[in-house]
C-alpha cells in the first residue's frame, strides 16, 4: 500500500507536476474538513486520512482547520511525520511542538523558500512611499479630480530613491533579491541580520549594521524582511519608530505582528512617517481603518507570492519536499530552526 | 552699455538661489510675468521689458500663458536678439528646434537629469502591470481585501522580455533597472547604441521588435515621424497577452488602437505617465482595473525637478560665459 500524503489546501498551478511525482509514490487525498473536529476523526481508522504520513500544507487551510498550532500538531496521528509548507513564511506552524512529540514522533517541517515574488512587492511599496506614487493614481481616477491634486505638493513631498539609504531588517533570500532590485536604482544598501552574512554571501555594497538602532538611525527606508517569532514579535515600537529619521519610509512585507501598528499610525499622523508601505497586517484580512486615512499609506492585500509563476513554483518544490521525505527520509527545503 | 538680459520663461520651483549665484555680475535676470502672447511679444520689442535678452531659460508651464515656442514666437525671439533657449526637460516637442536653428537660436535640453526619475517611473508602471498592483491597492481600499483579483493572472519578472523602443539615457537607465531580476531584454533604435551592454539585444527592423516583447516601453521623443508609431498594426504583431508602458510622449501611442487591443485582451494591461491630450484622460483607460495609470508624475519630485532646473540654467550661463551650453539638442547639428 502506497502511503498517504494530505493535501490541506489545494495544489492549483502544479497538478501536472503532482502527478508526475508522486504518482505511483503516494496515495493524494484532499483535505475534506470544515472544522477542527472532523479533521481530527477523518485520521481515525476507516476515515480518509487515514495513516498519513506527510502533509502539504498552504496558509488557505486555516480558513477551515485553523493554524498548524501546538493542539492541531499534537493532535496529529503517529504516522504523520512530515508537513511539506507551500511559503516562504512558516509562522503558522508550531515549530516546537512538532519537536516535543518526541523522538519517534517528531515532525519535521519545510517551506519554500525563494525571494522574487515578495521581494518585488517591497520594491513597488519602496518606489510609491517615496514618490507618492498611490495617491497620484487615485487622484487621476477620481471623477472630482481627473489628474492631479492641486492640493497635493507631490513634487515637495516627492524623493527619488537615488542616493537615499535602504536599510533592510533580516537578509535572507527576500531581503537579499531587494537588495539587488534596489541597488540599481542608486540607493545605498545597509542591513542588519542576527549574524553578519560572509563576503561570499553579499555583495560588498551591502554594509553590515551591527545593531537594529544603528539600522534605524541610518534609515531613509527601512525594509522589514524578519520571519515572525517570539523574538520578532512587536520588535518594531514607539522607541523604534521613534529612532528612525523624521521622513522617513516604513516598508513591510513580512508578517504584520512585527510591527506595532499604534506607534506606526501616530508616526504617520505627526509626519514622523513620511509613508508606510504595508502588504501585511496583524490581523488579515481585517485591515486598521485609521490606516486608510492617510493618502500616504500604501496597502496591498498580501499579494507578496502571489504570481502564477511563483505559486507553482513554490507548489512544485513543496510537492518535491514530500517526495523527498518519502524515499530518502528528508525534504531538502528542513525548516533552519529543526536542524539539529 | 545696457545689461544683456536672461529671461526665466516658466517659474522655477526650487533653484532660486542657484540662479542668482550662477548669473550674478553676467547678465539681469528677468522673470516673463506675461499673462498673454501679446503681452509676451509685446515686451520683446525694443524698449520692451523683455528687451537686451540673449538667453531664455524656458520650461512647459509657460505655455498655459504665452503658448508653445511656434514659429511667430521664435521669429520674435530672434528678432529681439536671443541666442539660446535653454529648455527644462528631455522633451522639448513645444520647441520648434529647426525655425530655430534657421534663425540662429540655438536650443538645449536637460537629458540625463530626467532619465533616472523617468525609468524609475516606467519600472513602477512595469511591475504595477505584471502584478495587477494598481487593482490590488483598489481592491483592499474598497474593503474588498484580495476578492476581486486572480493571482494566477499575474507574473513575475524574471525570464519575461522587456523590448525598450528607443535606447537613449532613459531606456538604458530602465534596461539596467530590469536586469537586476533579470528580464530579458531587447530594443530597437534607429541605429545601435554603442553604449548598450551586452545582454541588450538591438533588434534592427522594428516589424520584428514587436513581437518579441512580453512589455515595451516606449522611450522615443515625440516628433513628427513618431507620431502613433505605436499604431494599430504595431499593436497586432505583439504577442497576446503583452503590456504597455509609456512614459515619453502619448501622441507616440495610437490611443483608439490600444483600447481596442485592452478590449479584445490582446494587450493584457497598459502603464501610462503620458496621454495625448493632457490632463484629460480617456474615460475608457480607467474601465479597465489592471492598467497602471499617473497623471505625468515622472519627474514630479523636488531632487529631479532642482538638477533639471539647475542643469538648464547651466546652460544658459555656459552660453554667456563660452559661448555654448553642453546639452544642444541632436537637431542643432545640421545633417546637411
């Protein structure tokens, strides 16, 4: 008998791929439950999910089952021994309590990494904060209006990015791809990381900032590019906005909960904040009102890796990560925090 | 001996303080304050208050007041003893260039102090188009968040073709801009640009440039050979599905053509900075929530708007100091 894998969340750009590998490898099953409870009695003896044995995963499935969180993981069967993410950001998934099942029972986990996608959004947000770019768009689309504000000092509250420094917060693969995007855009390029990244890692016109106030202070756009975690939560407050340059530009494109959304709202309202650029929030798809308010805010809806390119990309190395799993024990894309 | 005079023809915004560094003890700065064109050629005359100038440091906005530079103008430019017209901006299509080389005025424009802010328009537009960002923003603003769009409609970069049509400061400053994901890139010129890299492939018959773009970016100024360059033919032979962009001139663009193709989905989306017929914009640009649309914003920001101020002026004073200004426009030099 073939084993099982689970798909929680559809594949939608890869089914050919799918089928070609892990066709005669696995038995597919898709996830069929509406709620918690079901999921739980679909791995019971006789139910569809019956001995599992790894699990595709997309953050879409939380809509119906809710997050991979410490009692969905625990609750997860013996068989079940590995989760196959299709994302690059893996915060939904209690990575601890896939540890604490136990040496037997441990799950290991992967994602997708890859930076393009999001990476791009963080250069659109960029390019808009600092050139108003948004508000001059919707200004042409209204009917009052029809072409610009003349209420509006575009050209006063306007900068190019050209000569202006982008300070990026966590240089992986993300934050790395913007730096590259940025870079011929004349900007200088600083970051700051939990280590500082080998010669044979960045280029040298990525200057290393040894701490995250020096990155602040240095700032004309700060880039957000840190993986959600205790450490990371709300790493980004009243003391830290604060530190930052009067002008400057906020750019956010990993996960909302970083932040702290009063501090940013009040740094936008004294002009602190010249902008923010925002594709995450704390609580999506539930949007902060007073954020809409500012003419100067640009929100996208978190499109981050949302191309047709992408997504099956990302479904095709997740699906890969499972394969691998099956025969060799071992996806290649093992999340770094289960690396022994 | 009178004071020979420069004129600021359209208001400077920022470098107030430059000009009256760089023509201090040179020449009187006098700023046309016309409300008319008759007022305007009036003041040229002898004893006029326009009269005694060599030099005109003019930008678009003056023709709200006085009208574009035609040929009634130049005439009475040339008649009043002007020698140079320093233009601010790259497009100097409100010049008419070749009456005023045959009167003897020579004209210069502000290349280069547009080409970064320019590209960094076109790549905006670029990616607004590829990922449908412009709906996007819409969509979440109208309490919508994602609802309304298809990610699997949207694309990355990386591996797409841009064609670049006309590889002068700005399409080659957005050719490097794109390599960075990389895209493929391609162009057409009217001849080679020496300066290109490598990986920028000169396509020589333009009826082969069309279809090998996924985007085109238009980079061409407006003249009358290039007028709906871009036309319904053109269109036709990209392929299904390409994008737009267009932050040089509108006229450039058969507008009715291009409508047509976004209608029948043979263009997937456009990203405009430029139209025809300024500040309208046609109503049926804006029926389709994909498109990427600015109301000419590409140099709208205070650092582009000081160098090209400053780099005009520059001109001027290079003109009364040695007798040139380094950015005579291609046309000055007469092919004959």
């Amino acid at each position: 008998m073939l084993p099982r894998v689970l798909l929680c969340g559809n594949v939608e750009f890869a089914l050919d791929e799918l089928k070609h590998l892990l066709g005669g490898i696995a038995d597919v099953v898709t996830l069929s439950s509406s709620t918690r409870t079901e999921f739980f009695a679909s791995f019971e003896p006789g139910g569809p999910y019956e001995g599992t044995a790894a699990i595709f995963r997309r953050n879409v499935s939380a809509q119906r089952i809710g997050v991979f969180d410490r009692a969905l993981i625990m609750g997860l069967p013996a068989s079940v021994r590995w989760i196959a993410h299709s994302g690059v950001g893996y915060d939904q998934i209690d990575l601890e309590a896939c540890r604490e099942r136990g040496e037997y029972l441990s799950i290991g986990v992967s994602n997708t990494p890859g930076g393009e996608s999001t990476a791009t959004v963080a250069l659109y947000l960029i390019i808009s904060c600092l050139r108003h770019y948004s508000a001059a768009q919707r200004h042409l689309l209204s009917p009052e209006l029809g072409w610009r504000d003349p209420q509006y000092n575009y050209a006063a509250r306007a900068h190019g990015p050209q000569g202006r420094t982008l300070a990026i917060l966590g240089l992986g693969t993300i934050g790395l791809s913007l730096a590259h995007y940025a870079r011929p855009l004349g900007m200088r390029i600083v970051y700051h990381s939990r280590s500082k990244k080998g010669a044979d890692e960045v280029p040298p016109w990525c200057e290393y900032v040894d701490s995250l106030e020096g990155l602040l202070r240095e700032a004309d756009v700060l880039s957000v590019h840190v993986p959600l975690n205790n450490v990371t939560r709300g790493m980004l407050g009243e003391r830290e906005v604060r530190m930052m340059k009067r002008g400057s530009v906020l750019v956010n494109t990993a996960r909302g909960a970083v932040l702290d959304e009063e501090a940013v709202i009040r740094a936008l309202k004294d002009g602190h904040l010249s902008a923010v650029g925002l594709d995450v929030y704390p609580n999506e798809p539930n949007i902060n009102p007073r954020l809409l308010a500012f003419p100067q805010a640009v929100l996208l809806p978190h499109v981050g890796g949302e191309t047709y390119d992408t997504l099956r990309a990302r479904e095709i190395k997740a699906i890969t990560n499972l394969k691998d799993f099956l025969i060799k024990g071992r996806g290649e894309d093992l999340v770094p925090e289960l690396r022994s | 001996m009178t004071q020979r005079k420069v004129m600021i023809c359209g208001d400077l915004a920022w470098a107030h303080e430059e000009c009256k560094q760089l023509f201090d003890g040179l020449a009187e700065v006098v700023r046309m304050d016309s409300q008319t064109r008759d007022d305007f050629l009036a003041g040229l005359k002898p004893g006029g208050k326009y009269a005694d100038t060599v030099g005109i440091y003019r930008h678009n906005t003056s023709a709200d007041r006085i009208g574009v530079f035609d040929k009634p103008v130049v005439a009475a430019l040339s008649e009043a003893g002007v020698k140079w017209v320093a233009h601010n901006g790259a497009g100097y299509d409100q010049i008419d260039v070749l009456e005023c080389r045959a009167k003897g005025i020579t004209v210069s424009n502000t290349p280069g102090a547009v080409d970064d802010a320019t590209a960094t328009t076109a790549l905006f537009l670029l990616v607004s188009c590829l990922r449908h960002f412009s709906h996007a923003e819409r969509a979440l603003r109208a309490g919508q968040w994602k609802n309304p769009l298809s990610a699997g409609k949207t694309h990355d970069l990386t591996g797409r073709t841009l064609g670049i049509l006309g590889l002068g400061g700005i399409g080659l400053r957005l050719a490097h801009l794109v390599r960075a994901f990389p895209m493929e890139i391609v162009y057409h010129s009217r001849r080679p640009n020496p300066d290109a890299p490598s990986w920028c492939r000169y396509v020589e018959k333009l009826d082969d440039f069309w279809g090998a773009c996924d985007v085109l970016s238009v980079h061409v100024p407006l003249r009358p050979e290039t007028v709906h360059l871009v036309g319904e033919k053109e269109i036709r032979k990209m392929r299904k599905g390409s994008i737009i962009i267009n932050t040089a001139r509108g006229k450039v663009i058969d507008e009715e053509a291009m409508i047509r193709a976004l209608e029948d989905g043979h263009l997937s989306s456009v990203g405009l900075d430029v139209y025809p017929d300024e500040p309208n914009v046609n109503p049926r640009l804006l029926e389709f929530p994909q498109n990427a649309l600015l109301p000419h914003m590409g140099t709208e920001n205070q650092d582009s708007q000081r160098k090209m101020e400053v780099r005009a002026l520059t001109n001027v004073r290079d003109f009364l100091v040695q007798g040139a200004g380094k950015d005579v426009v291609p046309e000055m030099v007469s092919k004959l």
